[in-house]
C-alpha cells in the first residue's frame, strides 16, 4: 500500500520539479533587464569595494597588493571612531524617531477632511521634491549669524539674546544639520504612512466607536497595528537614507574643522577627500554597510513586519 | 474650539514646510544690497529679476537643463519598464531562489551610494570603452547609473500592487484567448498605474536633483552638464553669490513641483503598493 503513494508521490515531486525548472526559465526574460542593471551597477561595485578593502592603495591609486585586515584595523584605531560612533548613532535613531513621529501626527492630520486639506497636502511635498544639496544650502543662508532670518526671528521672538553662530561650532551644527534631516525625511514619511492610514476599513473604526472606545484608544488598538507594514516601509527606507546621508552633513557642518561632528559616512567621505586614502575609507564603508543591513535584518527578525505570504 | 485648533495647526504646519521655498523664492527676487543686509526682512519693497538673468546669464544654461531633464525622463520610462516587468516575475511566477532575489533587492536598497563613487568611476570608465554613450562624460552614464539604483525600491513598491490583481482575472483573459504578453500589457499594466506614478515620482527626483554622480562622470564635457552642475559656478568658496544661489534652485525646484503637483493625486494610492509589501 505504502510502496506505489511513496512512487506516485516522488513522480508528482519531479513533475513539480519540472514544472518549477520551467517556470524559472519563463520567469528569467521578465527579470534580466532589472538583474543585469542591479547586479552590474550596483552589486558588482559593491564586490569592488569589498575587494579594495583589503588591498593596499597607495594615494594615487597603485595597488600594492593584499593588505590582509589592516585597512580594517587603521580604521579602528582612528581616535575619533568612538566620538563619530556615538554621532552616528544620535544621528540616525534621532532623525528616524523624530520623522517618524512627526509624519505621524501630520498623516493622522491630513488623512482627515478638512478645507484646504488638498493645498497643504502639496505643500507638505515641497521638502521631498526640493533637492536635498538646495534645501540644506538654503538653511545654511537662513542661519548665518549676520544676514540670516532663523537668527533674526529667534532673536526677535527672544530665545535667543543675540545671532548665534549655529554651524561654526561641532554641536550646534550637528543639531542644526539633525533638524534638517528631519526635515527633508518627514514628507516622504509621512505619505508612506498616509498611504497606511488608508488601508484601515472604515466599518473597523465604525465597529471600535459602537463598542464605546474612545478616540485614544480606537488610534493605540485598532489604527495602530494596522499600520505595522506601513511603519515598516518608512522605518526601514529612513534608516537606510538616514545612515547613508552625506549631502547635508558635508553642506552644513563639512566646514568644521576637526571630526566632532561627524558621523561613519561623512568620514568616509573625509578619509577619502583629504586623505586620499581610499582603501581606508572602502573598509569604513564596508564596515558601515555591514551595521546597516544588520540593523535591518534585526528589525525585520525582532518586529516581523512584513506578513508571510507564501 | 476643536475645529479652531485644527486650522491654526494646518495654517502652523504649512508655514514651517513652506518657509524655506518661501525663503528662496524670496531671496532669489531680492535686490543685491538686500541679499546680505544685516536687517533680513521677510518681505521686499524691490523685487527684481536680477539674480535670475545672472543665472541665465550662465553660457548654455538651457542646455544644462534640457540635459537634465533628458536624464530624468530617459531614466523613468526605461526604469518603468523594467521594474515592472521585474515586479510581474516576481509576483505571478512560482520559481526557487524568489525569496533569495528579494532580500538581494532589499540589499541592494541599502548600499551605500557615496561610497560606491569610486568604483562607479571606474566602471562607468570601462562601460565607455566597449559602448561610447555610456562611458564617461556622457549623459548615458547617468541614465544608466541612476536606472540602476532607482531598480530595487520601484520594484518593491509595484509588487504590492501586481500581488493586489487577483489570479482569476488572468485566467479569465487566457480563456478570453489573451495571451500572456496582452494580458500584461493590457490589463495588469493599467491596473498598475498608481504605483508607476509613485514610482516614477521617485525616481524622478533621485535623477534630476543629483549632484553626487553628475560630478563623478562629467569631468570634462562641458556640453554634457546637467543643471545642479551649472549651478555650482554660484559657490564660491568665501564670497557666495546668494541671489545667484536662490534663484537657480528656484528653478531647478519648479519642473519637479510641476510634476509632483500633477500626479500628486495618484501618490499616496501608490505608496500603498510599497506599504502592502
């Protein structure tokens, strides 16, 4: 009885194999434009940079051969790593938190009917559709202690005695260069999660106001959850932009001297302006691509937001 | 008094947003001797165009701007059409190594792309020798580069919304005798069009405010510049032509508004793909 299911079972695996074999070959046409882009301009340099980690370059470019971990270790023993570390890490977690929260509180607010809801909508893009290089340089104006109009208004209003030099010193400039992160990341955060917030039925909500709750809790218990793969999206799209950024750092605070005001990538970019020193910044950015897809791949593992679907 | 709070907000919310565009147009219409007054006012009494013709004063300034928007228009329709067919594949087809494609998409989603300069050099510096318009100094090198980067997240957004189109419509076209090339390009690719537009939006924006790549590749074609890089002439290391500054990012901003405006409406639907996952 056993012996022919167990036949018929591996001859229906094989047809199942074959079946398979051959829809991965009709499946190849549709994706070769897409794999040969992808793994061509941006996976193979990635190969490079790994490779150029562990060779030895000279500052002209000259490879003198295996340089074994060394590249690695030069960037461990740079006396500012851990004060750069630590800025790397208020950088990221504090943009993402704060664009995160705040997109929020704007979706909730733009996701309701009100006058006006379509202009502020389109106004709410301008940051996303502005360049990031335009829209840093703009508040590098704005802030300039002597004709700029963020120093004027917040010594008028009296926060302020007197202008104050925002980006000529590490921390206020780290903190002027964060609040502009934040910035140029709430737009695009905040349509992802719009984009949530209109996934969730209306007769859910219908249902949680007939069972008597409230709109605190109706939000933490029934809009909320819903808009896990949402904050999933946004969580993992502004760590990834978040970490990688260079633009504002290098246009707000890249005229600092000294390091204090850093972070891994806009010392990559460091290592590789002033010093030349490619293989060293490669390993850097190995090393910073390594914490980056291991930070996701823990929050993909600890918070499960995408559902199964197979 | 709710309803009161509620518009103070929105009116609140819309002048910080709006403040730096607002700034920048401003400055860009000031006069010199109020560009760097030590009295900055949020208003001028002399509006003048003069920082504008300094900027379209700049040799081949159309040029520079026909050039970027020949990147940006080139690298989303030819990114349309790859990541879509890319998304159908991956969505509508049952084959091994499918999970394996998507975390490399995810991946590939997370590279470092400064980092990556040199070696696109490099690369792009190889591309040149065997195909002329790819290689340096060309536009080519910039549509391929940002098609490329651009791939992984209009991929990921569309999949959720060829998944949303339910098998039995297929089934149903291939028993009408459609064929599956027809009923792709038919049927699935209209029913597909909010996540295009949102797509495309990002894509868009990615091309045509690059500064990094134009940079690294157009090294000595002066021809070839695409407008962030004809605006560079207005940095100067100590003295900043402010107007200058103002009002060529004023019109770098403008097509994109234009385009953002237009397909707004389709935006946050197609976001919905990407929050589907």
């Amino acid at each position: 009885m056993t012996a022919p299911t167990t036949a018929r079972r591996s001859r229906n695996q094989a047809l199942r194999r074959r079946a398979r074999r051959q829809t991965t070959l009709h499946a190849l046409p549709w994706l070769a434009p897409a794999l040969i882009l992808i793994g061509g301009v941006v996976l193979f340099p990635v190969g490079y940079m790994i490779y150029t980690s562990f060779r030895d370059l000279t500052r002209f470019g000259t490879d003198r051969g295996w340089a074994g971990w060394e590249n690695y270790e030069r960037v461990l023993d740079l006396g500012h790593l851990p004060r750069v570390l630590v800025n790397t890490g208020v950088w990221v977690v504090g943009v993402v938190a704060l664009s995160i929260g705040f997109g929020l509180v704007l979706a909730q607010f733009l996701n309701k009917r009100f006058p006006g809801r379509k202009i502020l909508r389109m106004v709410v893009i301008v940051p996303w559709a502005a360049s990031v290089v335009m829209t840093s340089t703009i508040f590098v104006y704005g802030l300039d202690p002597f004709y700029g109009i963020i120093n004027k208004f917040l010594v008028d209003v009296g926060i302020l005695d007197a202008p104050f030099g925002f980006l000529k010193s590490p921390l206020p400039g780290f903190l002027s260069a964060m609040a502009v992160a934040v910035f140029v990341s709430v737009p695009f955060t905040t349509f992802v999660l719009l984009a949530g917030l209109q996934t969730v039925p209306h007769d859910v909500l219908e249902a949680a106001q007939i069972d008597g709750a409230n709109r605190t809790q109706t939000y933490w218990r029934v809009v909320f959850p819903m808009l896990r793969g949402a904050l999933a999206v946004a969580t993992i799209i502004n760590v990834i932009n978040v970490f990688n950024n260079l633009p504002i750092l290098k246009t707000m605070t890249g005229a600092i001297p000294g390091y204090d005001a850093d972070t891994t990538t806009s010392l990559m970019f460091k290592i590789i302006q002033s010093d030349r020193q490619i293989d060293t910044a490669s390993a850097l950015s190995v090393l910073n691509f390594v914490v980056v897809v291991v930070v996701i791949g823990i929050y993909l593992r600890v918070v499960r937001p995408m559902r199964q679907e197979d | 008094m709710r309803k009161r709070a509620a518009d103070l907000a929105c009116v609140l919310i819309a002048l910080v947003v709006a403040f730096p565009l607002y700034w920048m147009v401003l400055s860009a219409l000031k006069p010199a001797g109020e560009i760097q007054a030590a009295d900055p006012r949020p208003w001028t009494l002399a509006p003048t165009l003069d920082s504008f013709r300094r900027v379209l004063a700049v040799e081949d300034f159309g040029l520079y701007f026909l050039n970027s928007l020949v990147v940006a228009v080139a690298v989303v329709a030819l990114s349309l059409v790859a990541s879509f067919l890319a998304a159908v594949a991956l969505t509508r087809f049952r084959f091994r190594g499918r999970t394996v494609l998507l975390v490399m998409l995810l991946v590939a989603q997370m590279v470092p792309v400064e980092a990556l300069t040199i070696p696109l050099f490099f690369l792009v510096r190889s591309f040149g020798d065997v195909v002329p318009a790819v290689g340096l100094n060309e536009l080519g090198s910039l549509v391929l580069v940002h098609l490329a980067f651009s791939l992984p997240f209009a991929i990921w957004m569309l999949r959720g919304f060829v998944a949303a189109v339910p098998d039995d419509l297929e089934e149903a076209a291939a028993l009408d005798g459609a064929s599956r090339f027809r009923f792709t390009w038919q049927v699935l690719f209209p029913l597909v069009a909010p996540g295009l537009v949102a797509a495309s939006v990002v894509s868009f924006i990615h091309a045509w405010n690059d500064f990094l790549f134009a940079k690294t590749f157009l090294i000595s074609g002066t021809d070839n510049r695409t407008l962030p890089l004809g605006l560079l002439v207005f940095f100067k290391p100590e003295e900043q032509d402010w107007g200058a500054i103002m009002a060529g990012a004023t019109l770098m901003t403008v097509p994109v508004l234009v385009f953002f405006v237009a397909v707004q409406r389709h935006l946050v639907s197609g976001l919905g793909g990407a929050v589907k996952g």
